[in-house]
C-alpha cells in the first residue's frame, strides 16, 4: 500500500508540473490533477488538502531534483571543477526534463508576486544553494584556485543570480548556447572577483582603500 501511495505522488506531482508548463498556476487544479493523472478529485484533495499544499509537494519534488543533483557532484569533484562539472550536469538534466526547469521558473514567479508559503520554500532553497556554493568556493581557497581574500559573497551572488538569468534566457531561447555561456560566466567571475580581490589587498596595504 505505501509503495502505491508514493507512486500515486509522483504521478500527480508529475501531471502537475506539466500543467504548469502548460498553463501556468492558473492550471494547477486539485480536479485537473487527478483527472490527468487517472484520480478522483477526492484522492487529490485527501492527499494534499488545498492547491497551495499541491504546489508546495511540486517544489519540494523540484528543490529534490536540483538538490539531488548537487550531491551527485559533490561527490565526484572538488573546488571550481565542482562548479564546471555541475554545470555540465546539470544541462544534461534540464535537456531531459526541460519541464522541471520551467515548472520551477513559474513557480518562483509566482512567489514573486504573492506572499504565499512558495516563496518561504524558494528562500530555503536559495540557501542551501547558496552554502553548497560557500563549500565548493572555499575548497578553491584551499586548493589554491582562488585568493583566501575573495569576497565569497560577491562571487557567490553574481554566480547565482547570473545563472538564473541565462537559464531564463534559455527558456525564451531555446537554441541558446547555454552550457558555453554558463561555463564562460563562472570563469569571467571568478577572474573579475579574484582580481578585485587583489586590488582591495595592495590598496589596503598602501593606506590608500579603508578595510571597511
């Protein structure tokens, strides 16, 4: 019985990503669900209680699938070639589930623009996130990759938030260079940060640049 439980979950979570593709929140039904994915309405409402609490388990199912493929790489690489090894992986992933990407994207724009638990999950998400950037960033310092006096937040930032707005480009583009422009942001930032990095340090050495 509870194998059947956790397959049931994943096919409505499953038909509710596609309807999100699709058409957007607005799509997203508790009787739309269950009709897709061969359920009564009542199974859907028994299982997750309201539209909100069905969006909330389609994020938590995409956060594991963004997650879990940050573990995977974890794994296998250490310092920057961890984050140029992600990035490989990672549009391996989203060109074989493009839905999930783009379920996500709506969802986070619809966080945006409400004050609903979504957005508290997409902050929780952003934060670990960003801590696996922090490891990986600080293993570079240890590997020598990086000066020990970068601004991790900076380079954690621009990383992060550049990365969103080229996987957007994507979706709007779907010929879009992606893999190339992501591996080609991260080694400009990292050069751009580092260099800043070493211009702060002379100027603080000189007297000329105030350490806070």
């Amino acid at each position: 019985m509870q194998q059947r439980a956790i397959e049931s979950d994943i096919r409505m979570v499953e038909q509710a990503i596609l309807l999100l593709c699709e058409g957007g929140v607005k799509a997203v039904t508790l009787e739309a669900v269950g009709q897709r994915a061969g359920y009564s309405r009542g199974l859907v409402t028994r299982r997750y209680g309201s539209k909100n609490q069905l969006l909330i388990r389609v994020l938590k199912y995409l956060e594991n699938w963004c997650l879990d493929n940050m573990r995977s790489v974890n794994n296998q690489k250490k310092g920057l070639e961890t984050l140029h090894f992600l990035v490989r992986n990672t549009i391996s992933r989203i060109k074989t589930h493009p839905e999930n990407y783009r379920a996500m994207f709506i969802l986070w724009a619809y966080a945006l623009e409400s004050d609903s638990i979504v957005k508290e999950e997409f902050l929780q998400l952003s934060r670990k996130m960003r801590e696996q950037h922090r490891v990986w960033l600080l293993q570079a310092q240890e590997l020598g990759e990086i000066p020990t006096t970068i601004d991790l937040e900076l380079i954690i930032n621009f990383i992060v938030q550049q990365s969103i707005g080229i996987f957007n480009q994507w979706l709007l583009e779907p010929d879009f260079k992606i893999e190339d422009q992501l591996q080609r942001m991260i080694a400009v930032q990292v050069f751009l940060v580092s260099q800043y990095a070493g211009f702060r340090e002379d100027k603080m050495s000189s007297g000329g640049y105030d350490a806070d």
